[in-house]
C-alpha cells in the first residue's frame, strides 16, 4: 500500500510536458493525395461542402487542381492561369472564382464540370477572396490597396473598398457588417464597414509586423492574427478591437484556423510544422508542434470533413501532394 502511495505522489508531481506525451497527438497524418506534375509554390484552398470538392491554388505551375476528397484523388486540372492564389467556390451559382496575381484578373469557372467563363480584369496582384453572403457579393483583396467587390449575377465589379496598402488575409465578423483586413505594408489590421465600403478603424498591432493570417472565432468573439515578425499569434476582441493576448508560434505562417468542436486553433507555417494551440485560463497554450515539409504553410480546415488539409510542394524525392490530418480526439 505505501509503495503504491509513493508511485502515485510521483506521478502528481510530473511536468505537465511529461503528461502530454502520453496523450494522442491532436493531429494524425491519414493520407496524402498526390497531385501529379505540379511544380512550385502552392497557394490558398477553396472547398465545395457539398461534392466535396477541394481547389487548390497551384501557384508555381499556373493551374488550379480540384481534388475529390472521396476518393483521394485529382479529379481535373484547370490550366493556363497566371499565378493564382485566391480561390473562392460560390455554390447558390455553381461557380469557381480564381485570383491571379500574373495578371490581376478573376477568371471564372462554370460548374459542374468547371468549363471556362467570364473573366474580370482588377488590374493588379488580385490575391484573397472571399464570400459575402449576406449581400450576395464575391469580395477579392487586389493592388496597391483595395477590395473589389464583384456582383454574381452580372459578374461585374460593382465596388472597391480602399485600403492602406494591399490586403493579405481578411474576414469578415460574425453579422457581416465588418471586414477586418491585414495590411502588412501599412503595418496595420484595418476595420472596414462592408456596408459603406469605408475603413473605419485600426487596431493596433503593438510594433509587430508582417501580419498575413487572420481568422475570426464566432463563438468566442475573437479576431486571431498571426504575424511574422515576431512569429506571435495576437487575439483581439471583435466588439472592442482590444487586444486581449500574445503568444508564440512557428515561424513564416500563411494560414490559421479555429476548431470550433475542440476549441483549438492550427496555424500552418513554412517552417515546416503546424502548431496546435488550446484555449487556457490565461488565453492560448501551444499543446503540440506537428512536423510537416519546409514551405509548406497553406492550408484548409474544413468542419464538414473535420479534416485539416495541407498543401506540399513538390521535393527532389516525392510529388506535390494535399496532406490529410484527421482532429483527435
């Protein structure tokens, strides 16, 4: 009896390092999904829920790939684009928009099977997209600093909203009235009204910079943004725009995504690793650090599949693949 007393008042006493390596890894590696002949950088993901049909942006070989989940497979290729890196699938039209930052337009794709469409010409670097269904818009960060905002059912510009700089990552809030923007050549998070179209607001980044990634935590009311320099993931609050925490994280990240049914947050960095944080007491705790591929930093986490999907670029020994890691528990 005391024997068994002793071993269980060690067991009390272990780090708390020491009790995470017993437990699961947050993230298991299920698959990899080659992508064939693509080479160079691949950049930003767009999902149809529904066919379960994953876009992904492949940047360095001037095409876009669409995956089929199901079957883990590539299922088409779209070719002959011009550096795409924003893809955005809007489903009330069965349409797929691409930004290509070659040539600044927005080439569209005509669903089901993706036959080539209208195209709409921004004029520069048109990058992030993102759907505004509230008002039924396609809004596309672009150039020296604006976000377009494309009708639809014309499949027009209609509007620009003006920044500061050009718009990497931006979302929209929980109602929709506001866009929050980075804008890391102006060294700012800029606040729009999506309504107006007018910037309204910044929200003060305490002297980091490179502020790429951004995503917006619904439940939690929360803007989380990670920067690059330093490599720390800042949480503010949407209704205040007070920032609320800092915590460290991998380096060169392009990509963060809350888990709403763990409350984790993954943040993909070209480092070569996901970091897995979790909620604390005192704001965010990095619980695991998954080893991937050095440049591998963009990808997709996707509720309906609860999967989170990693883009690799081709290496001297394997072909460009999606990655598939499964959430546990």
């Amino acid at each position: 009896m005391k024997r068994r007393m002793m071993l269980a008042a060690l067991v009390g006493m272990l780090p708390a390092a020491a009790t995470w390596a017993a437990d699961p890894a947050p993230l298991v590696l299920e698959a990899k999904i080659p992508l064939g002949a693509v080479a160079g950088r691949i950049d930003h993901f767009a999902i149809d829920a529904d066919r379960q049909l994953l876009f992904v942006a492949e940047l360095g070989n001037n095409s876009v790939g669409i995956v089929d989940l199901k079957e883990r497979k590539v299922l088409n290729r779209l070719a002959g684009l011009s550096e795409p890196q924003g893809v955005a699938y809007h489903a009330a039209t069965s349409t797929l928009y691409v930004a290509n930052a070659g040539d600044g337009s927005v080439r569209l794709y005509q669903g089901p099977d993706f036959t080539p469409a209208d195209g709409i010409a921004l004029g520069d670097d048109a990058d992030n997209i993102r759907i505004d269904a509230g008002r039924n818009r396609i809004v596309v960060g672009y150039g020296k600093g604006a976000l377009a905002v494309i009708d639809p059912a014309s499949r027009k510009k209609v509007a620009d909203m003006p920044l500061k700089g050009h718009p990497e990552s931006f979302q929209f809030d929980a109602s929709g009235s506001r866009i929050f923007a980075n804008v890391p050549d102006a060294r700012q998070i800029a606040v729009v009204d999506a309504g107006r179209g007018q910037q309204i607001s910044i929200l003060d980044t305490a002297g980091a910079s490179s502020n790429f990634p951004m995503v917006v935590d619904a439940d939690e009311h929360r803007l989380l943004v990670v920067f690059r320099s330093p490599p720390r993931l800042m949480v503010f609050a949407t209704r205040t725009g007070k920032l609320e925490g800092s915590f460290d994280t991998c380096r060169d990240a392009d990509d963060v995504f809350v888990d709403p049914q763990r409350r984790r947050v993954y943040v993909s960095c070209g480092e070569g690793v996901i970091d897995v944080l979790a909620q604390a007491s005192d704001g965010y705790e990095r619980v695991a650090r998954i080893p991937t591929v050095a440049g591998a930093r963009t990808s997709l986490f996707v509720p309906a599949t609860d999967r989170l999907y990693l883009g690799v670029r081709a290496t001297a020994t394997e072909p460009a693949a999606i990655w598939v890691f499964r959430p546990q528990p």
